[in-house]
C-alpha cells in the first residue's frame, strides 16, 4: 500500500531521507508494561542526551496495547516485552528492534550506534558535521583565552543546537558553563 510502511503507519513525508524510530509503548499503568512505560518515559525519554539522539529520527509513538498482537508478533515484537523501540529505513520498512537498555545513556549510544550500523552513509554526513562543529568548539576556546566572551558564546550555541553525537555538545556545554562563570564574575567585579 502506497504511503505507508512495515507497521501501517503513514509515512512522513515523500523526500524523507532520515530513518523512523517507532516507540511501541503500553498505555494501561496499571499493567506491568505501562509501568515499565511511565518508568521509559520518566528516565529515558525526558532526558536532553536522548532527545538529541532521537533528532537523527523521525519519531513515531504507538500503543502496542491497542495494535493486533498478531500485527506486533508478525513485525518481531512480543506484546508481553513493551515497551520497544523499532529502527526503520527512511520509507518505514523494518530495520532492527532496538534491544532493551538501562540507562539513558544506553539508549542515546543505541540510537547513534543504529544510524551508524544500519545508515552508514548518514552517519558519515554526521562525521563531516562532526568535524566542523569540533573546529568550531576550538574557535571557540581560542575566543575565550582571548576573552572575547560573547563570541565564544556564540559559537558554543551553534553546536549545542545542532543534533551531532552528545559527546562533543557536552564538551561544549562545559565550555559554556566556563564562560558564563567568567562572565558573571566580571559582571560582579564591575558593579
């Protein structure tokens, strides 16, 4: 069927060129599942590491407790195991089930470990990205030695913007924490 994908959803848009993340979710609490789900969206999915992770997808959001079983079953998903994660191509056909994770920072590392596994050559787009956005943070150390302050600034909120691997916002976040204390202990100084 034209304009819909593996698990029946409608496609984003035609000239889509980032993968789907669907996250099959269980919206009943007061099963263990639901549970679980509260538990996923509390300390996964409320976390900036994995938000920015989640930017390289096109996101959906399904209640697996009201999808046919034998539909999740058909697709690798046990309904007895939700919530899930599912990795599909630009077009919505099935990619890989992500596996369950602990940690936010697990889930940031397996969502950019499939784009890097299953979308090498966008990964490799998010590598020359990469590379730019590094050059840019030393530009921006080398404005802060030279205390040019606001530049530095600048281009510390250049790179947090931009949905790059979390390891290099955070040394960037970390920069910019260093700037805005100096700032404000010049401020204080002045008054």
């Amino acid at each position: 069927m034209e304009g819909r994908n593996d698990f029946g959803l409608s496609l984003w848009a035609k000239d889509n060129e980032k993968p789907g993340l669907i996250y099959f979710y269980w919206s009943d609490t007061s099963d263990p599942r639901g549970k679980k789900t509260q538990l996923w969206n509390r300390d996964f999915f409320d976390t900036e590491d994995v938000a920015r992770a989640s930017k390289h997808f096109l996101c959906y959001k399904v209640d697996a407790s009201k999808q046919d079983p034998g539909l999740l079953k058909k697709r690798g998903l046990d309904p007895a195991k939700m919530p899930a994660l599912v990795v599909t191509s630009p077009t919505g056909k099935f990619v890989c089930i992500l596996p369950e994770v602990k940690s936010n920072v697990a889930l940031k590392d397996a969502l950019e470990q499939a784009v890097a596994q299953y979308f090498p050559d966008r990964w490799k787009s998010y590598d020359q990205v990469f590379q730019e956005l590094e050059k840019l943070l030393e530009a921006a150390r080398e404005d802060y030695k030279l205390k040019k302050y606001e530049a530095a600034l600048a281009k510390v909120a250049t790179i947090i913007e931009n949905p790059v691997r979390t390891s290099l916002i955070e040394r960037a976040e970390e920069l910019q924490d260093v700037v805005k204390t100096k700032l404000d202990n010049l401020e204080r100084k002045e008054k």
